[in-house]
C-alpha cells in the first residue's frame, strides 16, 4: 500500500496534480489495474526498486467521432502513467505499456487517454504512430483508428463481474459502438 501510495505521489508531481490520482485507498474501491515495473536486481539486497507504474481501467465515456456524433463507449483507459525520473527515457516505458497491450489484448488505437501529458503524447507517437487525435469536449484523448474496431471489456480481469454472464455467452471481441 506504501508503494502504492507513493507511486501515485511521485506521479502526481511529475505530473503538476494538485493531488494524486492514485493510491492504494483508490485502487480497493474500483476496478482499475496497476502494472509495475520493477529492477529485481536494485539494492536492498534482494528487495529490487521500482522504476514505475501504469494504471489501466474500463471506463463508460461519451466520445466523438469525426461526424462530431456522439458514441457511448467503454473503452479501456490509460489512467496515470509513470517512470522514474532518474530512468526515464531508457525504454522502460515502452516494456510497461507493451506489456499491458499484451495482458488486456488491446491495439493502442483503442485506447482512450486521460489527459496526456506533453511526454506521453510524443511517447505514443514515437513508439505508436499514434498522432491525429479525434476532437473531444472531455478530458479524453482518443486517436484515429478508435472506432475502426471497437474492443470489449474482457470476462477475466479484475473488472468483470457485472458484465461477466453476458459476455461469457458472447465470447465475439468486438461490440458496435453505440450511437445516440
Ligand atoms: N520529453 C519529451 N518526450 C519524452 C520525454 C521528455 N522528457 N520523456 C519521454 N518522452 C517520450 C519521447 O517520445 C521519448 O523518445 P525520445 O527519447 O526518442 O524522444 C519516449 O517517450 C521514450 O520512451 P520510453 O523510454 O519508453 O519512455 P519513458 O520510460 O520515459 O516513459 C513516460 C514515458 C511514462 C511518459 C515518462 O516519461 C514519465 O513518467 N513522464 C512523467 C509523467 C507523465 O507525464 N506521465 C504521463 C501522464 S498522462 C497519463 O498518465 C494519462
């Protein structure tokens, strides 16, 4: 929970937060997963560092698409991202993420970001390609590409017991989203 904690602190003065936006306290109320990244090899002895933190969780949101019509989409968030100062620009980020992109079987076009920071908007272009942005009124990033393929919250992670007898049913990836 320390470590929580205080990878969330880091994060929010990395960041210029008024406060973190996340902690351990946060991450028992809500289904969002955290993926750490740390140097087995570090000292202490034996207990290893940690070099970072990606947080990732469903959310319901009302997007745009290029029409400017509104969709109803639960697409999978990137909702706080970071690397230590002192190893940024090594590639640890690119490990971190590459590794969520494989865990939650996501194409980083389906993705939605919850207000980028300069760095991760040229991260996920460097690494991504990703660049032409889709115009919000919220908070959200999403690029080109978002609704080419709409992907659905998988049955197995942390955040699928409401919709875990439906979607086992229906085991097809790809919900239409919904227009309004
Ligand atoms: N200035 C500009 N671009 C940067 C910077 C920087 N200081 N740091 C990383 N990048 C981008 C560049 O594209 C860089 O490639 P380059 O060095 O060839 O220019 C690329 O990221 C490097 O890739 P990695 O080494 O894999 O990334 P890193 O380990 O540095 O992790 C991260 C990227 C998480 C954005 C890190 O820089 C960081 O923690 N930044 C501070 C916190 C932050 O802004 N987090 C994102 C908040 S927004 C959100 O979480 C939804």
């Amino acid at each position: 929970m320390t470590i929580v904690d205080e990878l969330g602190k880091a994060s929010a003065k990395a960041q210029h937060l008024p406060a973190p936006i996340t902690s351990a306290l946060r991450m028992q109320s809500n289904r969002h997963v955290i993926y750490i990244l740390k140097d087995t090899s570090a000292r202490p002895a034996g207990k290893g560092a940690i070099i970072g933190f990606l947080k990732v969780g469903y959310k319901k949101l009302f997007v745009l698409d290029d029409r400017e019509a509104h969709n109803e989409v639960e697409p999978l968030c990137i909702l706080d991202f970071y690397i230590h100062e002192s190893v940024q620009r090594h590639g640890h980020g690119r490990e971190l993420f590459q590794h969520m992109l494989q865990k939650e079987r996501v194409e980083p076009h389906q993705l939605a970001i919850d207000r980028p920071s300069p760095k991760l908007l040229k991260f996920l272009n460097k690494h991504y390609n990703l660049e032409t942005t889709v115009p919000q009124v919220n908070n959200f990033v999403i690029f080109e590409g978002f609704f080419a393929h709409q992907h659905r919250p998988p049955t197995s992670s942390l955040r699928a017991t409401r919709h875990s007898r439906a979607a086992v049913a229906d085991p097809i990836p790809a919900a239409p989203a919904r227009k309004l």
